[in-house]
C-alpha cells in the first residue's frame, strides 16, 4: 500500500491538473461566448426618421389617390406617398425643413385646391400634421342665418327621408305583430356591413352591390320570422318576453358584428371623391340627391303598395284587426312573413343610404344601434303602427335634429330625438296619425 505522502502528492497531483483543465475549459468557454456575442450584435442602428401626416378632404368627401411629395430645400423629392380610398397619407423624413407638395396631376376631375404647397419644419420625436385645403377659397367666413337655416332644411329633409326608410318596416312589424323591434337598428348595420364586403372584400360596384345586399336582408329579415318570432307566437309568449328575447337579439347581432367586421369606420370603395353642385345654400353632392330621389322613389312604392295592392291591403287589415282579418280568409302568418322580408330589405337599404349620405360613405359596426333611437321617435310621433304616420314622422324628426345644429353643438343633435320621443308620449301617446285605444 501507497504511504501517507505518496498519496497525498498523488491526490494534489490531481487536484492540480483537474483545476487546470477547469481553467482552460472555461477560458476556452468564455472566449467562444464573447466571439460568439461579438458575431451576433448587430451594428448600432438609429431611426431619426419622423412621421410627417395628413387627411386630404374636399368638404367632408375624402380625396384619394393624389400624391404627396416631401421635398427639401434644394427641390429634390426626400420620400412621397399616395392619399388611400379615406384620404390619409404619410411619410417619414429625417428632421429639417421641407415643403409638402400635392402633385396636382393627380388630383381628381373637378376637385379644386387652394394651395399646393405647404412648408413644415420637422423636429425630431414630434410627427407633423400638414393640412390642405380644398375647395373655392371663400372670401368670407359669414354664411347668412337664412342660407345656413336653408342648408340644413334639405339635409334634414334628407335625414328625415332616410330614417323613414328605416322605420316604415320597424311601424309595420309593430302594427301586424305587436313587437317592439329592438333588434331592428341591427338589420340595418348588417344590410351596410353585407353591402361593403360585396362592394370591398368582393369588387362589385357599389349599386348592384347594394341591390344583392337588399336580396340577403330580405332573406334575414325571413329567417327572422321563421326562426325566432313565429315560434314564439305559436307558443303565446307575451309581447314583454318576445321585447326581451328581442333586446337579447340585437345584443348578440351587434357584437358578432363588431367581432367579424371590425371597430373601426369601414368605407365603401365608389362615390368618395364628390364635387358638389348647385351653389350657396342649394350646394349638395351627387351623393347626398340620389340618396332624397331613391328614398321619395322607395317610399312613394311602397305607399301605393300598401294602397293599391292586394297584399298592401291586407297588411292594413292585419294591422287594424288581427283576428277579424282572419276570420275574412286573410293567411295572417303570410302577410307577416311578408312584413319581415319588407322590413329586411328597407333596412339593408336605409343602412346603405344612411352610411353614404350621413357617414362619409364608411360603415360603423353600431350605426343602426345609433339610429334606433330616432326611429322610435319617428314612428311614435307620427303614430306606431301607420306606415303613413312613420313616414311623416321620421321626416319631421330629421328636420328638428338637423335644425338643432343651428344653435347647439352638431355632437348633441340626436338628443333631439330623445326629446321628441319623451314630449310625445307626454302630450299625444297616440302620436299625429295614431288613434287613441282603450287598454284595459
């Protein structure tokens, strides 16, 4: 056996080369991990580039297409960009001074601008909006209060007109079945959004887009009937539980909206870009006089419909009487069927024409919830249940809501419906056309 010291060196022996080879490996560790860190850090790298942003707009229609270049100060193009389908633009330049120019080559027939060119100074970490204005320059900021009052009879006559368009279905499903409809705001928004994604996610021009948009609401405002109310009315649920089911529907209605079409203003590809016509107080787009003449059209029709037709005739007939209309042999569940595929197709197309003329041609995932409000005020002053009385209501409801903005803030003008909503269920219930009814 080894002695004590023999050991012992044989022990520091290895203790010996065991920390050497522990040194080596970690100097040989140490030396791979800094060449490796050294191979793998990139360069140092600085973005001084800042923001420089706008929103061209003609009035209140957004200008696309033009290009907006940012040039220095010797004249030479630093970075350019193209206005989207909304009319916004962006580029981003290193800090100094710039001139922001508008190629006007690009800038769309009959689109008139007042200055060209804009000269910012860019300051590092602040974006820079720059604003260009459109239009004939005016000469004085003044409108007279007659012109200003003239202006905003015809938009109201044009809000009115739509909101009728809306609601006349909403009085109809009242009057034939007795149901608050307070799903009914998001037939509306589905008939826009269905009319965007054919238009937009699809490619198909705006009109027959909106024509098969129509064809699907008429589909949803059947499957409406079928699916949930006729049931519910076979079963004799009360018109309080069917209200509920109603409020429970538009909620679930509004909220897949938000979720498969987004939170944000969406706009519709064609008729962005509009010049008005007329002059002065008489000054209206293109746009906005095709949205009054369809709406007179679409109303009108279905006025003589419900006159001269014989479904129209008994739809007046369920309306006034359920039970004595079908005693004379009238298929009331048909004559509702209808009503909802009615009410279907002129919300699609209310919510088409409320989005183009009210919304800057974009669709908003709660507009009709929006509007809601001020079909009930419509229908209830002139008389829930009458087509007539909707018609004449809605428009005197669009006229006092456009007026207001006359002297309060245009962010406030929708709570003149509330007004008119809670002055008439004070003074008439029964509303302009309405009938006083005995309950109880």
């Amino acid at each position: 056996m080894p002695r004590p010291a023999q050991r012992a060196r044989v022990i520091g022996a290895r203790l010996g080369a065991g920390a050497l080879l522990t040194l080596l490996a970690s100097l040989m560790f140490a030396g791979l991990m800094g060449s490796g860190i050294a191979a793998a850090a990139p360069a140092p790298t600085t973005d001084d580039t800042v923001r420089v942003f706008g929103t061209l707009r003609n009035g209140s229609e957004p200008v696309a297409g033009v290009k907006v270049d940012a040039k220095d100060g010797a004249g030479a193009i630093v970075e350019s960009a193209t206005s989207s389908n909304t009319g916004t633009w962006e580029v981003n330049v290193p800090p100094g001074n710039y001139s922001v120019v508008i190629d006007k080559t690009t800038i769309p027939d009959g689109v008139d601008i007042q200055k060209d060119t804009v000269a910012v100074v860019v300051v590092e970490g602040s974006p820079r909006p720059v604003i260009f204005l459109f239009g004939a320059e005016r000469t004085a900021n003044e409108v007279s209060a007659a012109e200003e009052l003239t202006r905003l009879t015809i938009d109201g006559l044009r809000f009115g007109l739509i909101i009728a368009i809306c609601g006349v279905g909403l009085s109809l499903i009242f009057g034939t079945t007795g149901l608050t409809n307070f799903a009914h705001g998001e037939l509306v928004t589905l008939g826009a959004v269905v009319a965007w994604f054919f238009n937009v996610k699809m490619g198909i021009q705006l009109i027959p887009a909106t024509i098969l948009a129509i064809v699907v609401g008429i589909g949803i405002g059947i499957l409406n009937e079928l699916g949930i109310w006729r049931p519910l009315r076979r079963r004799r649920s009360g018109l309080i539980a069917m209200l509920v089911v109603s409020i429970g529907l538009a909620l679930v209605m509004r909220y897949l909206i938000l979720i498969f079409f987004s939170d944000r203003a969406e706009p519709f590809d064609d008729y962005q870009v509009q010049k008005q016509i007329g002059s002065g107080a008489f000054a209206i787009t293109p746009v906005n006089l095709w949205c009054i003449i369809i709406s007179l059209v679409v109303l009108v029709a279905v006025a003589v419909m419900l006159q001269k037709t014989r479904i129209g005739k008994a739809m007046r007939a369920v309306a006034d009487n359920r039970d004595l209309a079908a005693s004379s042999g009238i298929n009331v569940d048909r004559v509702i069927l209808f009503v909802w595929a009615m009410a279907g197709g002129l919300a699609t197309l209310g919510g088409v024409l409320f989005a183009m003329s009210e919304l800057g041609g974009r669709v908003q995932w709660e507009m009709g919830f929006k509007l809601l409000l001020l079909m009930f005020a419509g229908i209830t002053l002139g008389g829930l249940g009458t087509a007539y009385g909707a018609l004449l209501g809605c428009v005197i409801v669009g006229l006092l809501v456009q007026l207001s903005t006359y002297w309060i803030d245009p962010d406030l003008k929708y709570i003149g419906g509330l007004l008119v909503l809670i002055i008439i269920l004070t003074i008439r219930p029964q509303g302009i056309l309405g009938s006083k009814a005995r309950i109880g």
